[in-house]
C-alpha cells in the first residue's frame, strides 16, 4: 500500500538549530530520510549525520538558511512513502566480522550464555545467526551502535565499568551489540575478540560501515578459519 508521511510522524518532528550552519531533525522517519538525501541530495546541505531517530543537517549558511532548510526537510519528509515495517538507510551492505569468541577476549562469554539459559556452543550460534544493523555512529570514532539483537540475547551492562577494554573487543550491552575500534573505558559484557580494523584514517573510508549497513558475526578459532 503506497501513501504519504503520516500525521503521526510530523506530530514527532523536532528541529533544533546547532549554530549558525547546523540544524538537528528529531523524527521516527530519520532513516528514511537519511536515504532520501542521499539519494537526492539538497542543494546548500554538506553532511547528513545520523543518530537514533535524529539526523544533524551540516549546511552553508551563504545558500541557505535554517529556516529555509527546515521547509525543505518539511518537504521532504511530506514526499515519503509510508512507513513500512523495517526501512533501511539507502542501499544496505553487508559486513561479516569474524570472532574469536570466549577466551581471554571474551572473559563474559560465559556469563552472557548462562545469563540467555544456553550453553556457550548455542549462544554462540545463535549470537551469528542474528542479522544485526548499524543504527548509528558514536561514543567513540568507528564504534556502531548494532541493533536487532532478540531479547533473550540483550545483556545487562556491568555494575561498574571496566577501565580499559582492548580494541576488537565484540560487547553486549542492553538492546546493543558493539566492536570496540579502539581501547577505551567500557560497561558491556564482552563476548569475543576481532582483528577486524574498524577505524584507519590511512583507508579512503576510515569507517568500514555506515547507519544502515547490516553485520553478522562469524565464529572463527584464534588462528582465523572457521
């Protein structure tokens, strides 16, 4: 059934100015939208920078203004189709990270298993049979927020946060998975390792995936094969 932007979906809509050359879109359509100006980008916007159910709109203020933006993006969004059940940010890819899981890169695997009422092998299996999806970018430059985990996959985060959590570090956290691209300071249950480099200014894409973008998990011993 095709339509139009919902009623309920503009009775959500929220723009804040960021400065003179930002403008913030809270909206449950940011996905759709993301893809909209990808596809067909505005003339004057430089970047579209997305977060969960939010897009910040970077543009030069000599083109236009903010208040001239936000009717364009009131347009755009007028233009959608309806929402279906799940839309993807543009053209979705999809990235495997292999995981060498448990061990000494995974010292929570086994928590996490008798926590989801499996044993390790089961968790594991059914942690890479999960199709997950880059949300968003944030906390720290490569990290993905990953989401479709079922629930009897989400994990309570730790009590206290560990200090440091070594980079490749693959972590649970809520309704979240995530990779670790660097050692940072971290509260997720972390269930595996990967040599997978997530964040490489030397690469033409520093980031190897974007919001939209689908991740699977591949069980690998230490040595790498399968």
């Amino acid at each position: 059934m095709s339509g139009k932007v919902s009623g309920a979906d503009f009775d959500s809509l929220v723009f804040t100015c960021l400065g003179d050359a930002a403008l913030s879109v809270g909206t449950p359509r940011a996905r759709a939208l993301l893809a909209d100006l990808r596809d067909t980008p505005l003339p004057g916007v430089l970047e579209v920078v997305p977060a969960l159910a939010q897009l910040t709109v970077l543009f030069d203020p000599l083109q236009l203004d903010a208040a001239q933006l936000e009717a364009a993006l009131r347009g755009r969004l007028a233009g959608l189709p309806e929402r279906p059940a799940h839309e993807p940010a543009g053209a979705a890819r999809t990235l495997v990270v292999p995981v060498v899981f448990g061990g000494a890169g995974g010292p929570d695997l086994e928590w996490c298993a008798a926590h989801a009422g499996l044993t390790v092998g089961a968790f594991v299996s059914a942690l890479c049979a999960v199709t997950l999806e880059v949300a968003f970018l944030g906390f720290t430059p490569g990290f993905a927020f990953l989401t479709g985990l079922p629930p009897f996959l989400r994990m309570p985060r730790l009590d206290a946060p560990r200090a440091q959590v070594p980079a490749g570090s693959v972590a649970l956290g809520g309704p979240w998975a995530g990779v670790y691209p660097s050692g940072t300071p971290g509260g997720w249950r972390i269930v595996g390792h990967t040599d997978l480099s997530l964040f490489d200014l030397s690469r033409p894409e520093p980031v190897p995936w974007r919001a939209g973008d689908r991740v699977q998990f591949r069980a690998v011993t230490a040595g790498g094969e399968g």
